[in-house]
C-alpha cells in the first residue's frame, strides 16, 4: 500500500485518503462544449510518467492537496506546504 | 518388507518428545505419533504409503516434500479440508484422512495408472467439455465430482480471526541460518525486528545439517534470545506491497485460528531459502521418491527411517550429505547416480511404490526410495512482488535477484552459496545494513511530518552496501531425464502435455500456464515452474533466460478467507435512543454503519397509526452539516441545482445534488438558522460524501468563500414527530416556539426548547406526508426528549414507527430515494424535478451537462406504478417488459403494500414514451409470471395535493 505525503499529517497510508485522481482545470460552464467538459470528466491522460493529481486526506486533516506522483515508480515529489486555510490546487 | 519406514532410534536433533504420545486416527484407523510430529512425519512412521490420490489421474501418490509445499501432502481434519500434513503439528485425537479419494484411498476407481497423459492430455476439458453449450450445466456436474480438494463444511464452526497492523524497522522473512543472523544483528543495530519463519522452527536446512550446523544453530539461537526480536513461527510473510507494506499471515497467535499482520517495514530482509526442485522422469510420482531435503528432515527432526533400500540422484552437496544421512541411519544406499560425472537415471517402476530404478548405464536397481537432489529453486516471490525481475544463472540452474529496491535486501541461499559461516556472516552484514537503512527512512518519514515535529538534524546518510557478496557455486542444469513424466504435481501435468501444448502454439510461458494449468495448483508453481520453464525452452531450443518465468504474485502462501475478513475496524453506530429501542422491541436493521429500528412488531400497523393518529421515528443517521459564514448561500446555489439567495432566516428549502456528469448524487432540505448560519441535512448514506463534495468545492474551485463546514451527524439526535396530531403532542412540550400553524408554516423552522432541553432546531417538513415536525436535539439529550415525547403523545396513542414504516410512509407519497429510484445513470431530470433545476445561476455543480440534458432529456423517467391486482407486489428490481418482443423497458425500483390504500404502491423507472399517466405496462414478476401494471398521473399515490402535511 503505497504512503501518501500529506503535507499535514505526513506519510499516510493511502487507504486513509481517498485519490480524486488527476489534476486538470474546470472549463467554464458558461462557455464549454459537451466535448470540452466530457473531456474533463471522463478523459484521463493516464501517463506512465509524472503526473499532477489531487488527494483528499479524508481520515487526517481533511484537505484537498495536489502532488506529482510518478505512475510507474508511485514516487512522489513537489509536496504543497502544509498549513493554509485551504489545501487548494497548485 | 512389510515395513518399509518406521521410527529411528533417538536423533541428535530430533524435535518429537517420544515421551507424548498421541493418538489420531488416518481414514477412521487408530494411530498414534508423537507430540512434535507433524501429521506426515507420524504418518510415515506408521509405514502410511500413499497418502493421496493425484486431481486427474487418480495415481496414488506418498510424501515427496514432506513439508508445506508437498504438492499431494493435503489431507482433510474433521471439518477442515486441505490441511498440509507436511506442516500441520499432530495434535491428540485428530481425525485424518485422505481426500480426492472414491471410494477410498487404496480403491479409487478413477485411477489411470500408468498411462500418462492418454486420456486427459492438455487443453483437454477446454475441448472436450466446449460443444454444445446447453450442455454446460451436465458437464459442470461431472467435472465437479473430478473437482480435487477437501470437503468444505458448511456448518463448521466459525473460528476467531484477527488483524494486527504493526510498524517494524526491519521484517527479516525467513528463518533459517542467513534470516536468524540478520534479526539478531539489525537488533543489535538497535532495530525493532520481526523474524518471521514459515515453519515451526527456527534454523533452516541447520535443522537437519551436520553436528556443525547444529552448534552454529544453537549459538545463533542464545543470540537470538538476548537481542531484542520478535519472533513469529508458523507465520509466513505473504506479500509485499508499495513502500514495504507486508502482509504477514500468523498461524500460532494463541487464541486465534489465524492473525494477518499488516506491517509497514522500513526495511524487508528476504532470506527465503532455496527450495529442492524435482527431476522429471518416467515414474518420478510414485510414491518412495522423495527430495533429499525432504529425507534428511524426516530423519534427523522426527526421526522417521524413510524406507529401507535406496537409490540417491545427488548432483551437490546436500545429496552427498543425504547419502550419509540415509547410511548412517541404516538405510542401505543401492546405488548412488551422479550427475556431476554423467550419471543419469532413466525410470523408477513400481504400482503403488517404488520397487526398481532403471539407470542410464543400462542397470535396474531394486529400491523402495528414490531420493532426488537435483537442484534448487528460489523461491523469487518477495523480490518479484517488489518489483524485481530475478535473472537466471545457468551455470548455477537457479534465479538470482538482479536489481531489487534499496529498501528490499537479499541474504542466504538466494543471494548466493557458501559455507554455513559465510551464510551467516552475509545475514549479519544484511541485518546490520539493514538496520542502518532502516533508521534513514524513519528520518525521512519524519522529516516528512514536519507537522509533527521540527527535525533539525541532518538526515543519516543512506548505508552503502558494502557486504561481501556470497559465491554462486556451479551446478549441473538438471531438470528432465530422457524419459517423460509429471512436472506438475498438483495438477498433474506432464513434460509430454507441456511439449503437446508449445506444438499447439501455446508457445509462451503465460499462455501454457494457463492452457496447461501447470503452476497454478496448491504449490503455485513452487516446485514445478523452473521445469515448466525448462521444457518449454526444450521445445522451442532455447534456454531458461530466453524463454523467462511467470511473475510470482501474493500470497506466497494461502491465507485464509477467515484471516482475510478478520476483525472488522469499522464503527458500529447507533443513535441515542438506541437504548430504548431495544427496551421496547425494536427489530434491528443494519444500515451502513447504522443500527436502526426496522420496526417495532407491526410497521404495518405503524403506518395506520401514524396516519390517523401520531407516531415517532428516530432519524438520528440523517447526515447534518453546519454551515457558517458569509458566503453560505453561494455554497447552496453551487452544490444544489435550485436557487437560495432568498431563502429567509427560519425558513426551509428542499433541493437535489448532482455531481459534475449531472447525476443525482444526493437531496435534502436545508435551513436558515441565523444571518451566517445553515443547517444542510443530507441522506443518511450520503452524509461523507456530501461533506467531502462540499470541502471539494470550497477547497479547490472557490477558497476565497467564506463557509466553514462541520458535521454534526451526531452533535444531535433527531426524531420525526408525524401525523395530524403531532401539533397536540407537542404543544404540552415546548414553551417558546409557538406552534400556530398560521406562524409556524410548513417549510419553517424554529429554534428553542423542547422538553426542557435548550438549543433544539425544529422544522416543519416530512417524507411521510403528514404534518410533521423534525425535532433536533443535542445527541446527549435525545433519550430525555424521545421519552418526553412518547409520554405527552401517551393519550394520543402515540407509536414509535422504524425504517419499514417510513419506507411505506413515503412510498405512498411517491417520494424517491437517491440511489434505490435513482442510480448511477440518472440525470436530474430522471426524478421530474425539472423545477428544481434552475440554469439560470450562472454555475453550479453539473450544470453544463443538465442544460444539455434538459433540452432533449430522453432517458428513463421515475414514475409512480400501480399493479392492476391490488393485492400483487412485485419484487424490488422485477422488470418493466414489452410483452411481445420482451425488450426491457425499464424497472421497478420500490414496491410495497400500502396499508393506507390497501394495496399495492410501486414506483419505477421507465422509458419516457412509457411514463404518461394510464400507461400500461408489463411486470416481469420474479417466478417469472407476468403482471399488468398502470402509470399514475401523479408520484404520489397518497394525497397528492399535500393537504395533510400543511394543515
Ligand atoms: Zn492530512
């Protein structure tokens, strides 16, 4: 089971946070178009490579964070700073 | 010969205490054995020949590994099937016997002996058993009677199982002579360590070595006793997972039929040993042909004479030292073959045992015990799991790991060959480096909580590994004699199916492990992967490298499903008025983590109390979350697709959640307590989820808003007060709210005391349909208030009512459930809340894809659905059928009688051109019958204007 670093609570089990999964931007509703916005709902870059995503810490601390993580090793780099009002997006 | 194995006379080493004596039974036959005998030592002692029958052919077969992983060494206890006899201890009065066996071990009618491979060859139930395919199911019955394996028990008792989640440095897995130095020096380095050793014993092939091995074994033992480790026997480390998270399956926790241990290591020391690998050769199942190793054990720990006249294949050193050993021990060495010098052997001959060896030098040996040390298997598992993909040495014959993660290390036999004191010297050195990495990645783990703590000194430096690596000794590349014979023991594969198949095309090693099923029996391939492998590379005229292996996957060995569900950590949860419920005959329902009254006896008669009276509902579970801040309302308009910019302080809204696709994800109503301050309520299932949705939001799109959320499921315990005289009830219990319905309206809320008890939220909604008052109470209250209100609605006829009362209650009024109405597919539109849907905020969750779906909505439609029969109530997910081409037309999702109509209520989803009110529609009942059923006009089968809930 692989540790996730919180950049609260530290290295965490990953069963103790839940993975959002990639990280990508929310195209404006106001504007999109079904093939935008099924893009990001569905559409995954899936890279064996580093990727950006999204972690919840939903038995810690309850934030929202984004990490680089690579797929093919599951190491991780580029932990946000802990503390914030908010986790945020990077 | 009537006896061909008994007892020796003491061994030095021997671990059975001749003084205990046991009783047991084999096949209903008394027997007796020694304590420290495993169940095959003690068979073997009582001249026990064939132990078992093989899974296709039925060929008698006895004891060739004489441990865990003999692959026909299983044996049923009692209830328990597939025991390994050549693991499990003898215990007094057990009840063994053979399994796979009809009607009896020595007279199993199925058994093909003699003609390798005529009849079931490869692929052969794949083709045999393949044409016509309403055929299956007969086919299915036969093969299940050819199915080997025990018989499962259905009303064994259940056993305790357990969990554990430790957090060592260092898990040394193996305990022999390499992992027993590596524990005891990573402790001395000042690691905390678990050895964990697969058998009952610690010290390896020490056990059955020289009077040297055992010295070196009784000095590692003292150390082992004064370093700090602890030690698990009988336990086997079954996997290892991302950053050394391994599993560990404990069989000897006292207490506990089997404990799985989760340990997150620092450092995984593999010192796994080597395991003997058979020869193939034409006979080399019989019973009598056992692995070198297989025969020293039995000898020198439990004192068990083999047989009495032996050929020895030996191609090392151990077979030399078998030789010895067999000699020593009175058993005379016929003939010894020796590969090393070209010897070879052809044949062993016999019908239920061993009677002749036939010699590549033309020679027919008489012999009841063919002893067979060809050579080693490593047994790679950890270090595939961790990534690695060992390479195969031929000048040695075996894998050798080639470039493991820094946090996994290698010792013993794996690693390398060499003398006892260079084996345990490379596990020392592996154990103190060990301990060393160990302590950087705790640095570095702590490091990472900065939180935590402020490290300031420097991060240790990572240890180079400086051990002097062991030797790799030739050995001859021995894997088939000239002769064809079984390379898979437990599920009788032979060279010959092996060979058919690659000229079948099955040409890679995957594809003929699955075509041929060879690897994939009880022994998972321990003993017959790298002959597999080997054949294989015959046929195609390559070498073991070229051809590559199969990847080793978890658990290197079976955990049981027992040990796998384990204790639950999951919390148990109940309301605070749970004690009452019990006290007054609840039926329990389990609800998610919820436990909650089903009824009370009668839900049907709760319903017709309720309507015509009062009744009271604990609805505790209700997820609640309290919301502050400035920006609340821009937190409501974005999470529900309806508008609540107005919604005035004390007032209450009702509204749907959709995610980002536009599905529903959950409803509820939320209401206005104060300038900043809200209370969401949520489904009681859907409380996490819709906490963390709104956490996402405010978290990732929009932190700049002012909105503090807290659950406070559980700060209160709340209660549905319904009927036409609730507004009775509750007049006697409250003193500052003022319960005039021309003040107090449906869709209001107040806030004051109830029952005495300040800080109570009231609001005037309900699922049920009636004039109803949810009362939400401070949870350390709630039994106070429960019976407060149970007592004033005493001259009422008041009735508690449970979930089955509610679910009728709504059910009637056409109220849907997200995720029993709705699924995973609907859109909001699906529930005909169009209404609720309002585009013209300019975003909110899901709304690109609702004003989309809004335009031209063509999905399935909830609906409410009467049968024609009153008295009919189809099953929850019957089918909505077209009755002459059958194509399914959509589903009922929720039916119950209705006591209130007296008759049956339904509601469904089904396809739009199906769901105008006076449709009829076809229900596939669930014995198949077929039952008309009629579209109503309104969801709501029971007052569907809402008279009663706002009177
Ligand atoms: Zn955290």
């Amino acid at each position: 089971m692989l540790l996730v670093p919180c950049p609260n609570c530290g290295p965490r089990n990953s069963s103790d946070l839940r993975y959002v999964g990639e990280s990508h931007k929310r195209p404006d509703p106001a504007t999109t178009t079904p093939e935008e916005w099924r893009t990001y709902l569905y559409m995954h870059k899936n890279p064996a490579d580093w990727m950006m995503e999204t972690w919840y810490c939903s038995s810690g601390c309850r934030r929202f964070f984004t990490i680089e993580r690579h797929t093919a090793t599951s190491e991780f780099r580029n932990p946000p700073l802990p503390g914030g009002k908010r986790g945020g997006r990077a | 010969m009537s006896t061909l194995s008994d007892r020796l006379s003491a061994q030095p080493g021997e671990i059975i205490d001749r003084s205990s004596k046991l009783r047991f039974t084999w096949n209903g036959k008394g027997v007796t054995g020694f304590a420290g005998d495993t169940i095959a030592s003690a068979l073997m002692a009582n001249n026990v020949q064939v132990v078992s029958r093989s899974m296709k052919y039925h060929r008698p077969r006895g004891y060739m590994t004489a441990d865990y992983w003999d692959p026909n060494g299983s044996v049923q206890l009692a209830s328990e099937p597939n025991v390994r006899s050549g693991h499990r201890q003898l215990q007094e009065g057990m009840k063994v016997s053979a399994q796979n066996v009809w009607p009896s071990l020595d007279r199993d009618v199925r058994a093909v002996n003699g003609v390798l491979g005529r009849f079931l060859t490869a692929g052969f139930y794949y083709k045999t058993f393949m044409h016509p395919r309403s055929l299956w199911p007969t086919y299915e019955k036969v093969l299940a009677t050819f199915a080997p394996g025990g018989k499962v028990d259905l009303d064994a008792p259940s056993g305790y199982f357990d969990k554990r989640y430790a957090h060592p440095d260092v898990v040394v897995a193996g305990g022999g002579p390499s992992g027993l130095a590596a524990a005891i020096d990573a402790a001395r380095a000042g690691a905390k360590v678990m050895l964990v050793e697969h058998t009952h014993h610690l010290g390896g092939h020490l056990l059955w070595g020289s009077d040297g091995d055992r010295a070196v074994l009784a000095q590692l033992l003292t150390e082992l006793a004064e370093a700090d480790v602890e030690v698990l026997v009988d336990s086997t480390v079954t996997g290892r997972y991302e950053d050394n998270w391994i599993g560990i399956s404990q069989r000897s926790h006292p207490g506990v039929e089997e404990r799985l241990i989760k340990a997150r290591a620092k450092m995984l020391v593999v010192a796994g040993g080597l395991i003997e690998r058979p020869y193939v050769f034409e006979g080399n199942d019989l019973p009598g042909v056992m692995m070198s190793s297989a025969v020293r054990r039995s000898m020198a720990m439990y004192a068990v004479r083999p047989g009495s006249r032996a050929v020895v294949l030996s191609a090392n050193a151990e077979g030399d030292a078998a030789v010895e050993a067999l000699t020593a021990a009175g058993v005379e060495v016929a003939a010894v073959v020796d590969p090393r010098n070209g010897q070879d052997l052809v044949r062993a001959k016999g019908s239920r045992r061993v009677e002749s060896v036939e010699l590549a030098d033309g020679r027919s040996v008489e012999a009841d015990l063919l002893v067979i040390a060809a050579g080693w298997t490593s047994p790679t598992s950890l270090i595939n799991m961790a990534g690695d993909r060992p390479s195969f040495d031929d000048s040695c014959g075996r894998f050798f790991p080639t470039d493991p993660p820094e946090t996994v290390l290698v010792t013993g036999g794996m690693a390398g060959d060499g003398t006892t004191e260079e084996i345990v010297e490379h596990g020392r050195a592996t154990g103190d480096l060990a301990a060393r990495r160990a302590s950087t990645v705790a640095h570095r783990l702590q490091a990472a909580t900065t939180r935590a703590q402020s490290v300031d000194e420097i991060e240790p430096v990572w240890a180079a590994d400086s051990r002097i690596a062991l030797g790799r000794w030739s050995h001859p590349g021995l894997y088939r004699a000239s002769t064809h014979g079984i390379v898979d023991y437990s599920e009788d594969v032979s060279s010959k199916d092996l060979v058919a198949a690659a000229k079948e095309g099955y040409d890679s090693v995957e594809l003929l492990k699955r075509y041929t099923t060879a690897t994939m029996g009880p022994s998972q391939g321990k003993l017959s992967t790298v002959n597999t492998v080997a054949i294989l590379g015959e046929a195609r005229g390559e070498t073991i490298a070229e051809v590559g292996t199969t990847v080793w996957r978890p658990p290197f060995a079976p955990i049981s499903l027992g040990a796998l569900g384990g204790r639950k950590f999951e919390p148990i949860r109940v309301s605070a008025m749970h004690r009452w419920h019990e006290a007054n005959g609840a039926t329990p329902i389990i609800a998610g983590q919820w436990i909650r009254p089903e009824h009370y006896g009668d839900p049907a008669a709760e319903v017709r109390k309720t309507r015509s009276g009062v009744g009271l509902i604990d609805v505790s579970p209700l997820g609640k979350l309290d919301l502050q801040g400035a920006d609340v309302p821009k937190l409501l308009n974005h999470l529900y697709t309806n508008t609540w910019n107005k919604l005035p302080i004390g007032g209450v809204r009702y509204g749907i959640m959709c995610a980002e696709d536009g599905i529903v994800l959950d409803d509820g109503v939320t209401g206005r307590l104060g300038e900043n301050h809200y209370l969401m309520t949520t489904t009681s299932s859907g409380a996490a989820t819709v906490w963390e949705w709104a956490e996402n939001w405010l978290q990732t799109e929009h932190p700049d808003w002012d909105v503090s959320v807290t659950p406070v499921t559980t700060a209160y315990a709340s209660m549905n007060l319904a009927g036409p005289k609730s507004r009775e009830v509750l007049s006697s219990l409250v003193d500052d709210i003022d319960l005039d319905p021309e003040d107090f309206r449906y869709m209001q809320l107040r806030t004051g005391r109830i029952a005495g008890v300040d800080n109570c939220i009231m609001w005037r909604i309900g699922f049920t349909g009636e004039l109803s008052f949810e009362l939400h109470v401070p949870a350390g209250y709630g039994e106070a208030v429960w019976r407060s209100v149970m007592e004033a609605g005493a001259e009422f006829g008041i009735t508690p009512f449970g979930l089955e009362g509610q679910r009728i209650m709504r059910l009637e009024k056409g109220h849907f459930i997200v995720g029993q109405d709705t699924d995973g597919l609907s859109l909001a539109p699906a529930t005909g809340l169009d209404a609720l849907i309002k585009l013209d905020k300019p975003d909110f969750a899901g709304k690109p894809e609702l004003s989309w779906a809004l335009e031209n909505y063509e999905g399935p439609l909830v609906v409410a659905v009467q049968p024609v029969d009153p008295n009919v109530v189809p099953g929850e997910a019957s089918q909505i059928i077209d009755p002459i081409d059958k194509r399914i037309l959509g589903r009922i999702t929720s039916a119950r009688y209705s006591p209130t109509l007296e008759r049956s209520v339904c509601l469904a989803q089904v396809e739009p051109q199906f769901a105008t009110a006076g449709s009829r529609l076809t229900i596939k009942m669930i014995d198949g019958s077929l039952q008309e059923a009629v579209v109503q006009e309104h969801h709501a089968h029971f007052d569907p204007e809402g008279e009663r809930l706002r009177g």
